[in-house]
C-alpha cells in the first residue's frame, strides 16, 4: 500500500470496517480533518493544490524535503520569500493530511532527540563546574532513566573536543597565515626592486 492511500484507506474503514476497527478509523480520520481544516469531499478529490508549510531551521526543512522523497514521489519543496510562511509544496488533500501529520510527528521526534543529544555532548565533554552536584540514578524517573542511559551510549559515539588544541591549531594557522602574507610581500617588494 502506497503511504499517499492511508488517509483514503481510513475513510474507507471508517465507512465500512468492522466494529472496533471502524470507530478508530473514524476517530483518527475525524481528528486529521479537524486539524488540517479539510473535508470529505476534498479528500476524495485528485486534484494537487499548493500546501503551504512553515518551517524554522534548516534541520526542519531537511526533514521536510526528505518526507517529500520518501513518501511523496519526490514532491518539490519551493521557497517563498517575502512571506512569513516561506515554503511550499503541491499535494492533493489526501496527500496533505498524510504529509502534515507525518512532518508533525517527525519534527516533535527530532527535537526530542536532539535534546538527548545536546545532553550527551555536554557530558561528553564536560561543561559544567567541577563542583557541581551530581544527581543520584536512582532519584531520576523511568523516563529520565531512559534518556540518561540514551545520551551516556550516544557520547561513545563522540569525540572528545580539546578546547587548548583548537587554540594552538587556530593560533598555528594565523602563524602561517601571517608568515605567508609577510613572503608574498616580501617577494612582491623584491620583485619591485628588480623591475626597477
């Protein structure tokens, strides 16, 4: 089954499935619409119209542009400028529903990781005060549990950033930087003397 057909897919269940299944798909299918402004017959509809979408960071379009490939048969995401909603794409309102919830859920889903990783960059290279308290496991709940252990296997996967090697190298590349300038003007004066 095509991820496009899944709104379709619940208007029909909601309309002919059995019991349980029917009054989910209905429930699901009613909220979607509810969120996203959008009836049933403009669902049954085939046409595409624009879809505007707002998104903040360059993460958030790369996440967009990458659902666009995967699930909508590469649809184009376009840029708008002078506008405060600045992006948009083309999808029929099946498509619309499917694709604004999927960004939705993935967009919560990245922040919620990267929050994880921000927590374990910190850690990994420990920025915070040498005194600083540190907090029993123990007292944390499951879900902080959960995140801890999550972003203590994540810093393994990092490197250590030594903050006095950035230094030296950032000081060692203006040395060279400024030895090379002085030869180039250097060679330039000889050069000037030689042509005179």
């Amino acid at each position: 089954m095509e991820k496009t057909e899944i709104v379709k897919k619940l208007k029909a269940l909601s309309e002919r499935g059995i019991a349980g299944e029917k009054e989910n798909a209905t429930k699901l299918l009613e909220k979607l619409m509810k969120k996203y402004g959008i009836t049933e017959e403009e669902i049954k509809n085939e046409e595409t119209k624009v879809v505007n979408v707002e998104l903040r960071t360059d993460a958030e379009k790369r996440i967009c542009s990458q659902i666009l490939y995967a699930y909508f048969n590469n649809a184009t995401l376009y840029r708008r400028f002078g506008t405060k909603i600045s992006f948009f794409t083309n999808l029929t309102k099946a498509q619309e529903i499917e694709f604004k919830y999927m960004l939705s859920v993935y967009i919560d889903s990245f922040y919620k990781e990267h929050d994880v990783f921000v927590s374990a960059f910190i850690q990994k290279n420990k920025i915070f005060p040498k005194d600083a308290p540190t907090t029993n496991i123990d007292e944390l709940s499951a879900e902080e549990k959960a995140k801890s252990l999550k972003a203590s296997l994540m810093t393994q996967g990092m490197e250590y950033t030594v903050i006095r090697k950035s230094l030296e190298e950032t000081t060692t590349t203006k040395k060279k930087e400024n030895v090379k300038s002085s030869k180039t003007k250097a060679n330039k004066s000889t050069t000037k003397k030689l042509t005179k």
